[in-house]
C-alpha cells in the first residue's frame, strides 16, 4: 500500500524530455488556445545546490533582473522543472519581470533520486527551503523580494516551506493538498481502496522508512511563519486533491491572521485553470506579486 501510495519514478516523462525555458510543448489540449512560443526564455541557466541528506537539487535558473524580484517555481507529484505547466507558469512571470527559478524536488525530475518515495512535504520542504537559501547567499536576491509559486505537491511544499526559513515574502499556490491526513484518505478511495488503511499506512512508514508524514504540515509551518500573504487558485471539478482543501486554507489562514485571495473555477480540474484561464492567471499572479515584493 505504502509502495503505491508514495512511490515516484525518479525521471522525467518521456513526453517532456526535450523541453527547456527556451522551447517547450503546450499539452495537447490547449495547443490551439495557446501559443507557447509566447513564454519561450532564451535566457536560463542550469544550476544545482544542496539541501539535506546529501540531496542534490536541479534547478533552471532565469534572470530578469538581478537582485530584482524573484519567484522559486515548485512542481507537483511525479512531475519536474519539465513540465509544460511549470514552464508555462516560467515564461509568464519572466516576461512580466520577475527572475525565475524552477526546481526539481528530490526524487523528481535531475535532482537527486534518494529513494524513490516522496514523503508529503517532510523532506520536499527541506528542498524548497534550501532554494530559498541559495538565492538570498549566492543571487543576493533579499528575502523581500522573493515569492514561491507551487503547484498541487509544490503547493504543500511552498506552504511547509516556513517550517525551516522565513526568507520570503509571499506565496501563491494551485490547487494545495492542506489537510495531509485527509487527502491520503481520499486518494486512497480515488484509487479503490479503503480509508481507513491510512493508519496502517502510517505506521509503516514511520517504523521502517523512517518518515512521519504528519510532522511538517500546513499548520505547522503557517503557525512558525511570518504571516506572509496568500494567493490561491483552485478548479472546483479537481479529483485528487479535492475543492474543500483550498477552502480549508483560507480558514487556517484566517485563524493565523494571514491574509489570502482565493479564485475559484467552476468548470477547471486539477490545475487545470492555469490552462483554461491563462490570461487571467498571468495578470492575478503577476499583480500579487508586485503588490508583495520589493523591487
């Protein structure tokens, strides 16, 4: 249960391979509602840094401005800085200004395969964090300037991002897993099995990888946080990390006294709406961001 629950595949889609900032393919979908040549950056740079237990992370680094205003890009589950999506999300911030840098979490994508498992933000956020770090100590980027921008898993690893640093000013997240217990449960009955197996699921990997998967949460990293602001997008037909999540957010926020604006898409799934609405994603998230960095 623990293998088909966590397991991901330390690669990148054999479909996304040959995408980079500067030449990607739109998913197939929207390929005539959106021109991606439009968000194409010639202008990256690959980088790597360290974050724990050895762990390399891979990242695209994009300069706009230097020392300007800077948002680190966290894909979802089984994805990587390769993404359409996530490169989507790039070109849309670059063009607007903003430095870019988009990461691949370990396990994912060219960062560092240590197990083969992803542990529910406990040690992505640790990945995020040391992102965090080396803009601040090597792109001199001040922590004023800085946001992170996730999407499903990135969005719960920019939300327990707080539990180690603080050296950020915003974040806006799509369609954010919030309640871990709770979307185990329910992707477990998406998947066919019972909820109840949580439990045992838990204990298993607590007691042989080693891994609580309810340490680091939402919760816990918000309350240790600085009460940076909040930017939440959210498809109302997602099934795997189902609406009530993002509302969820917005009361733990508001219980926290964390600002938050919430957009909501009736007719979009699971981050689907950055497909479907991509004029408006691009001027929301580009207003917030200016509203909440320093330039």
């Amino acid at each position: 249960m623990y293998d088909i629950a966590a397991s991901v595949p330390c690669d990148v889609y054999e479909s996304e391979q040959s995408n980079t900032p500067s030449n990607f393919e739109i998913w197939e979908d929207y390929r005539e509602t959106i021109n991606a040549s439009d968000y194409f950056i010639d202008n990256y740079e690959d980088v790597s840094f360290p974050s724990t237990d050895d762990v390399i992370i891979s990242g695209w680094w994009m300069e706009q401005n230097p020392g300007g205003p800077t948002v680190i890009i966290n894909h979802g589950l089984t994805s990587s800085k390769y993404s359409s999506g996530i490169l989507l999300a790039s070109g849309i911030l670059y063009r607007n200004g903003f430095n870019v840098l988009a990461i691949d979490l370990r396990d994912h994508g060219d960062s560092t395969c240590e197990d083969g498992y992803y542990s529910a933000g406990q040690k992505e956020s640790y990945d995020s964090a040391s992102a965090v770090s080396w803009l601040v100590d090597t792109k001199g980027i001040p922590p004023s300037s800085l946001g992170i921008y996730g999407q499903s898993l990135g969005a719960l690893t920019a939300l327990t991002t707080s539990q180690h640093t603080n050296d950020f000013a915003a974040i806006a997240v799509h369609d954010p897993p919030v309640n871990f217990e709770t979307l185990v449960r329910e992707e477990m009955e998406y998947q066919g099995f019972p909820g109840f197996l949580f439990e045992p699921t838990s204990h298993y990997a607590r007691i042989f990888e080693g891994v609580s998967l309810t340490t680091i949460t939402p919760e816990t990293s918000l309350t240790r946080s600085t009460k940076q602001p909040i930017l939440i997008f959210n498809g109302m037909l997602d099934e795997r990390v189902l609406p009530h999540h993002s509302l969820d957010l917005v009361e733990l926020a508001d219980s926290l006294g964390i600002e938050t604006e919430i957009y909501r898409y009736e007719n979009a799934g699971h981050v689907e709406s950055l497909w479907t609405y991509t004029d408006e994603f691009e001027q929301i998230i580009v207003r917030f961001f200016q509203d909440n960095l320093t330039s």
